[in-house]
C-alpha cells in the first residue's frame, strides 16, 4: 500500500488519505506542536503552502503530544491557535503519534527513510518534515532545527514540481 493510500482522519474527525488531501501532487509531512520552541516554523510551513500551493503542492500538519507534552490541546484548540495565530490553511490530521508502540502506520512508512547524514529511525522531536514525490515515496527528511524555507527544503521542492 502506498503512504498515499493509509487511512487517515483529519483534525475534524474526517476519515481522508493523503492522495485525498494532496491530490497528484508532493507532500510535505511535518509533526507539529503549538507550545514548542519550533511552534513559529509554522510561518514557514504557511509560506511554503501559500507559495507552492497553486502548483500542486500541499503541506500536512500532524500534531504530537509525544515530545515533553507541547501539543496538550483537544482538535478544537489545535484549530484555534493554528487558524488564529499563524493563519494556518494547509490540512491538519488528528493528534497522532509518530514514535513508539502506538505508532500510527503512516509513520511507520516515513520513518525508515534516512535524513541528508544518513540517519534514519524515530522522529527526534516537533516539526521533523518528510518530502513524498507525486508517487508517494519518501525523496527527503529533514530533522527539526531545519526551517521550512531553508533552501535545502524549497530546493527539494522545487524539483518535485
């Protein structure tokens, strides 16, 4: 089965896949948190759907509660704070966990795929990004402390579209 095809649910609750929310088109996938250090890299993400949106790109919010506790809101205060603080218009999924026994099978797909130093396995922390082509494989990971308009993001990007 393709990482397009896993069932998913939406923030709403919604049952959905992401060849539903993104169409054809690549996916960025990025666990987010709304109390983090990292929370503001959700400007970026915004630029980054805003900027490469109407070429068929789509960014998907995951939200974690498993890094010290950072994502503690039910969906409704998810939808708030993102909306209201960030202007966030890209999809959200439901709270999910990304690492450990409860991990759900869309991350345990991304997870083996290797970041720029080679290192694969568990998320390290909030706002980890996975880049997935038009096919829905996994083309590149970039850890936390990458923002998503660093040039190594827009670059992978880019060459996608």
């Amino acid at each position: 089965m393709s990482l397009r095809d896993i069932p998913l649910r939406t923030l709403a609750d919604e049952p959905t896949t992401l060849a539903e929310l993104a169409g054809d088109g690549p996916v960025l996938i990025v666990n987010v948190a709304s109390r983090c250090g990292l929370t503001p890299q959700y400007a970026g993400l915004v630029a980054l759907q805003r900027t490469y949106g109407p070429r068929g790109f789509t960014v998907v919010g995951v939200p974690c509660n498993q890094f010290m506790g950072q994502e503690p809101g039910s969906a409704e205060e998810i939808q708030e704070f993102c909306s209201a603080t960030y202007g966030v218009d890209f999809p959200l999924l439901e709270k999910t966990e990304v690492n450990g026994d409860g991990r759900h099978p869309l991350y345990a797909g991304l997870v083996g795929t290797a970041d720029a130093a080679g290192e694969a396995g568990d998320v390290q922390w909030n706002f980890e990004k996975f880049l997935l082509d038009r096919d829905g494989s996994v083309v590149a990971r970039f850890r936390p402390g990458t923002e998503p308009e660093d040039p190594e993001v827009t670059g992978a990007i880019e060459k996608l579209l």
